[in-house]
C-alpha cells in the first residue's frame, strides 16, 4: 500500500501518512453506467466456474469451511446454478426501502459456518480476511475471464473495475478492513495470496473433479448411460485443461497441473472464438444470467421497477429437506422464475 510519510522522531520535518481507512459508507450501489453493470453476469462465467470454485477453497479456511458446512459437493449443479442468482444480485438487484439487501442476505447465509482447522485455529466464513478473498475471486475473476475471452480491456478499465468492486463489496455489510487502496495494491494482494496462502485441500479436488456428475438439470434430456458414457470423461479433460489455463502459474505448482507453450497458443485461440461468438455475434440479452437481464430490463422498461425479484427455476432448488436451511438460498415460493431470454420472467 502506498504511503507518504509524516512526522517521525528521526526527522520531524516529515510526514507521515497512511492512507484514509476505506469506509463502506462512503460508497453507493453500482448502476448502469458502472463498467460492473456493462462487463459481469454473463454466460460466460460459466466457463470459469472450476477456477472460481478451486481459487475459493484454496484459501485454507474457506476451503475448511466449505468442506465441513456446505451441501455443495451432494447437489453440485443445482447449488452452483441457483447461487448465481443472489451473487449477481448483489451488484444487479434494487436496494429495497426496508429489510435487508440482496448482499446482506448473502452475508447473513454465512452467520453459522465457523469451526476448528486441523490445527487447532478457529475459522469464521465471516472472518473479514477469508470474506474478502471470496470476493476477490469474484470480481478479479471478471478481470481474468475478460483477458482471456474478452471483451478486451484496457489497464484503466481494470483500475475502475477494482474502484467498482469496492462499492461492490460495500453491499455485504462486512468489514472493510482487507480491501487493498489500489488495483496496484490489490495484485500485490493476489500475487502474495497465491505464492504463500493458497493451498491444495480435498475440496478443491473435489471442485475440480466433475467426471461423475450427471448432467446439468438443463441437459437432463441427455440419458445418464450416454453422458457417463460419451460425455463425463471428454468434459473433465476439457475442464481441466480451460481451468488450468486461467490459473497464475503459482497455483498451476501448487496443484500440479502443467501448461505448456503449446497450451498456451491453443488458449488464446480459443478465447478469440469465444469472444467472437459471446460478444460479437450473440445479442446481450442472451448472453446475460437471468438476474442481471432482470435487472436491465428493469431499466429499459421491459419490467415493472417494482416487480419481485426474479428466482431461479425450480429444477435448481434443492432437496426438500434442506429448503428450510437459512444458510442456503432457496426461493421455494418465488413470485417470479426465470424464463428463456427471448421471454420476459414470469409470475
């Protein structure tokens, strides 16, 4: 972190300041002229979804964390799709005039998921350290995911996403004690994550590991024998390799995954289809998750400013026996699911 120095008693003519702590007051929720708004919650990131889950459970407590409290690992696309519905919310959903935010919410679903690490430590998935990390990943994944499947941007569109994640994280309520002054300082944060923090952990194999999952509910016309059969072990293989090549290389050691020159020029070729077919040929409003869409038709007049939020579909909801679980999002008695892009969500 940058500083200018103030008085000291080796030379009283000098000052030294450290920079004004970040205040989570001092911050307003992102809107449409945000580069947050334009950039995020798209299709997209789907395609990083390995790299976001493994990059969290490295860290050691939210890997700790993650393995003893969540349902994630028993229902895995289900909790994977309809989380995406509060996360985006956070930045795309209307602050309401009582009752909590969407980002509150979301903080609130971690209020009970504390335990003991091998070594005898605490952990706190609201510790403000182990937070903040999960929302690194989130909103740098946006910085990585554009760097390699575009849209391509520029060192100060960076700058402004990292200003913007701030607001961003402003929304959860949490402390804002880890978040760093600058981008600069954020990289040095992210650099110094994955060379001495992150490490290997069983959750983060299991994230990776996705060559026994049936398929996703949205492709559950596909038999189970000819997935298992034809699918499970090409996606795996294919997964792993796209997830490798958004790793720093630090982690790709720490996880033994190589990547090669060869590797290398396949991945930048592929982004440019990627990006050719997401942002260049395919209409935003197709490209977009449901609640973002949600979120922008709200301000083109598509929907009522007024209207419920919209849910994810039913088929994403969990087990019956967990929907009345606080620490998870289940929206059984939505007003509201989403539809197919073409349509507008209905009641």
């Amino acid at each position: 972190m940058t500083e200018v120095l103030t008085n000291t008693p080796e030379d009283s003519s000098i000052e030294h300041r450290r920079p004004a702590p970040i205040r989570a007051e001092d911050y307003t929720p992102l809107g449409p002229d945000s580069l947050t708004w334009q950039i995020w919650g798209t299709w997209t990131g789907m395609f990083q979804g390995l790299w976001a889950g493994s990059m969290q459970n490295m860290h050691p407590k939210l890997g700790a964390a993650v393995w003893e409290h969540s349902d994630f690992f028993g229902e895995r696309w289900q909790r994977l799709m309809r989380s995406l519905y509060p996360i985006s919310g956070v930045v795309f959903d209307p602050v309401p005039d009582s009752g909590p935010t969407t980002g509150e919410e979301v903080r609130d679903y971690h209020r009970d998921v504390k335990g003991e690490m091998e070594d005898g430590s605490r952990y706190h998935a609201l510790d403000p350290d182990v937070f903040y990390w999960a929302h690194a990943t989130f909103w740098y994944g946006n910085v990585r995911l554009c760097e390699r499947f575009g849209p391509w941007l520029t060192e100060d569109q960076k700058r402004q996403l990292f200003e913007e994640s701030k607001a961003w994280y402003a929304m959860y309520g949490v402390s804002m004690r880890p978040v760093p002054d600058t981008y600069e300082d954020f990289l040095e944060y992210w650099d110094y994550m994955c060379r001495n923090e992150l490490r290997d952990h069983p959750a983060v194999r299991t994230v990776l590991d996705i060559s026994k999952l049936p398929p996703p509910p949205f492709l559950s016309f596909i038999p189970e024998w000819f997935w298992f059969r034809f699918m499970a072990e090409q996606n795996q293989r294919f997964f792993t390799w796209m997830t490798t090549g958004f790793y720093d290389e630090p982690v790709r050691e720490i996880l033994g995954l190589p990547w090669s020159e060869t590797d290398e020029r396949r991945f930048r070729l592929l982004g440019r289809g990627v990006n050719l077919v997401m942002h260049r040929l395919l209409p935003k409003r197709f490209l977009r998750h449901p609640r973002p869409r949600d979120a922008w038709d709200r301000v083109h007049g598509r929907v009522a400013d007024d209207a419920p939020l919209v849910h994810t579909p039913a088929r994403n909801l969990p087990p019956e026996a967990e929907r009345d679980n606080p620490m998870h999002y289940c929206p059984v008695h939505a007003a509201r699911r989403a539809t197919y892009p073409g349509r507008i969500s209905s009641d």
